[in-house]
C-alpha cells in the first residue's frame, strides 16, 4: 500500500500538536502545583494589605526607620496591590478557560 502524501502531512501536524499540548499541560500542572503552595503566602500578603500592617510599615519606611539595605519592595505603593489584581484576573482567566 502506497501511503499518501496528505497522510504523512496530516500525521506529522498531529505529532506535533501532540508535542506542544503535551508540553502545555505538562507546563500548565507545575504552574498550578507552585500556585497550590503559594496560595498561603497569597493568604498572608492579602492578609498584610487589609490589616493595616502595610500602611504601618510603608510608614515606617518612609519615616527612614527601615534599614535601606532590607529588600522591602513589598511596600512599593503599587506592587501589592498590583500583584494581588493579577491574581483576580488569573482567575478570572482560569474560569474563561475552564468554563467554570
């Protein structure tokens, strides 16, 4: 049996649809493992930012009381905040995708 040219063509285009979906989920479930265990530290920074623990401490920077060699870009006005929406539209994204 002589094999088709379109044949070849359609096995080679699904071979490599193969490979990157495969890639994809394989990408796609270590993302969603490290966001698993980040959702604590999520908790903690969204936690951080209602409390009122944030202003005390942006405060305190600006005051000159935190050491300039401490890393504090947390206390960026607009990193937390930032992140913290990045995070609502991710999920907002998840639920597109998802259909959820």
């Amino acid at each position: 049996m002589e094999m088709n040219v379109f044949i070849l063509q359609r096995i080679a285009a699904m071979e490599a649809a193969f490979d990157r979906t495969a890639e994809a989920v394989k990408a796609l479930e270590s993302a969603l493992d490290a966001y698993e265990t980040a959702q604590v530290d999520i908790d903690r920074l969204t936690d951080y930012l209602d409390s009122g623990a944030w202003r005390e401490d942006f405060e305190a920077d600006e005051a000159g009381l935190v050491p300039v060699e401490l890393k504090r870009g947390v206390l960026s006005e607009d990193a937390l905040y930032n992140l913290l929406g990045d995070i609502v539209s991710l999920h907002e994204q998840v639920q597109e995708v998802f259909g959820e």
